[in-house]
C-alpha cells in the first residue's frame, strides 16, 4: 500500500510521514512550501520508502500525476490560519477548496481507497453550546472555517455521488513537535513556549479566559490511521478529534509557568475578529466508530513539546 500525505512538510503532515514511515509504509509526500517547511522532512529524505514532490494542489495537472499509484489520500494541505484568511480570503479559498476539488477529482479518478480530510473545529464558529457535537449546526465565522466546511461538503458529496470513500476529521487546537513557533500567523502553544525560552513576555489577545481543546499531535496522526483503517459505516462522516478536555490561555500560561519553572504575566490586547471564544469536543462518535482514544493529554504534551523546542533549539535565540 501506498500514501500521499499533501501538505506533507508541514505540522501535521510531516508527522504523520514520520508514523507511516515508522510502520515501514511506502509514503509520498507534496508541499509548495507555502506554509511548510523543509527542514520538517529533512529526516525522510534518505528512506528508500519516502518519496518526495514540490507543487502546488491549486494545479489539476499536477495533482492528477501525483496520484498515480496510490492507495490512500490524507489530505492535509491548507493555508491554516484564521487570521490569514481574514486578511487575505482569496489565497486561501483557493488553496483550500479549489486545492481540495483537486485532489478529490484525482482521487475519484484513480479510485483511491480511502480519502482522508484535515477539517477544523473553527467551522463550528460562536455556538455557545458545549461539548461541540458533530450533528450541531456549523456557523463559520471566518473564511478560514467557511473553506473547511466547503471542503467537508465536497469530500462527503464525492462518497454519496462518486462512490469515493472519505472521511473527515474536525481537528481541535493541534499542537506538537514540527509546529512552527515564529510566523506571524503561529499558534498560540508554539508562539508562547517561543516567548518562554527566549524570557519574553506572552500576548494574549483578549480576556485570556477564551479556552480551547488542545489536542496533541500524536492523537490526531493515531486518528489518521484510524480513519483510514475504518469500515464503510465511517465513509461520508465527520468526527471531532480531541481530547475532550477543555483549558483557557490563562491555564496556559500557568501551565507553562510551572514546566519551565518561570514566572511571566501576560501582555493583554484587544481581541482579534473571526476568533472563537470557547471550544469543547465531544469525541464519543470518534471513539464508537473508528475506536479513537486520545493517548496523550494535554500537559503531557505540553511537557513533550516544550522539550522538543527547547532540544532543537528552534530559533529560540
């Protein structure tokens, strides 16, 4: 069996390489280096069982000529910020529908086993409601979570019209090792555990009292895996991936006070457009049906990711 991994230079892509290559699987991975980055591959590059392309999703062509001699899609390629889609809506509609139209035409066409697509929990937008339920009705609140719904619908449409079996997977705050902590547009656990190591004061735009459902990336790669694995009864669903534990920037903060034995108070701002104010999964559909557990809890990974940084020594100068 063979994989493609889109967006496989960045964050979550590049990790699930590194789980598929672990596992001895054939594995090919495409980035255009938009918003991965090459030094998250550098450790493929000399296994015989890793393949690697630079293109661009965007081009019909060059999607229909890496799909040949596939088995599995996991789509991962997006431009992934909520903020850059508020300020530029444009690229990122184009990467992330018309880059997943793409892939879906060329997976359908090649009758790709099983499709797998990197959704957001952002789609569910400022519901109050919680635990977030995949049957709750989605308002995005920016063209970040507008493109994932999109791509959701499609992927879902490919299996009820084309017979091409997906599944997405609502992913919740992923953080880990491979996450880039400098851009402008980084993460909110990366950027933080940069301000940490480099004695800088943390931002928190707003109240800091906005929680989130941290999920370490180490899950969302095992439900990858999972999902590609699913029987038909997981094909044309969707499923929040999480760790069902809910946690606020301030408890952050403290958290992170308490791992590296430093003491900041954060620097408070006004809060930014098209962020959510509170977010909680329920991960009991994840778990019936595709037998998802989340390993790894938030402070463990958030140990875990601080040592990663603090060992490689990110641009932490």
């Amino acid at each position: 069996m063979k994989y493609l991994i889109t967006g496989g230079a960045g964050f979550i892509g590049s990790n699930i390489v590194k789980k598929l290559l672990d596992n001895g699987e054939l594995v090919r991975a495409v980035d255009n280096f938009a918003t991965g980055r090459k030094e998250n591959i550098t450790e493929f590059l000399d296994n015989k069982n890793f393949d690697f392309i630079e293109g661009d999703i965007t081009n019909i062509d060059f999607c229909k000529r890496i799909i040949k001699n596939i088995d599995f899609v996991l789509h991962e390629a997006a431009v992934p910020s909520v903020q850059r889609s508020v300020e530029d809506p444009l690229t990122s509609n184009d990467a992330n529908v018309n880059g997943t139209l793409n892939m879906l035409v060329a997976s359908r066409d090649e009758n790709i086993k099983k499709f797998i697509y990197a959704s957001s929990s952002s789609i569910y937008g400022d519901n109050p409601e919680l635990p977030k339920r995949e049957d709750f009705p989605v308002r995005p609140i920016s063209p970040y979570a507008l493109t994932k719904y999109v791509g959701e619908r499609y992927a879902q449409i490919f299996w009820q019209i084309y017979g091409l079996p997906t599944v997405c997977l609502r992913y919740f705050n992923v953080f880990g090792p491979k996450q880039n902590p400098n851009s402008q547009y980084s993460a909110v656990i990366p950027k933080f555990i940069n301000n940490f190591l480099k004695d800088e004061t943390p931002v928190i735009f707003g109240t800091g009292e906005q929680s989130r459902d941290f999920t370490f990336v180490e899950n969302v790669v095992d439900a990858n895996l999972l999902a590609v694995n699913s029987k038909e009864k997981a094909n044309g669903q969707v499923f929040n991936i999480a760790c069902n534990q809910e946690n606020s920037l301030n408890q952050l903060v403290t958290l992170l006070c308490g791992i590296t034995r430093k003491n900041f108070v954060p620097e408070y701002r006004q809060g930014r457009q098209g962020d959510v104010l509170h977010s909680l999964a329920d991960i009991s559909k994840a778990k019936e049906i595709l037998g998802y557990e989340p390993r790894t809890q938030f402070k463990q990974g958030l140990e875990k990711s601080f040592e990663y940084y603090k060992s490689f020594k990110i641009n932490t100068k």
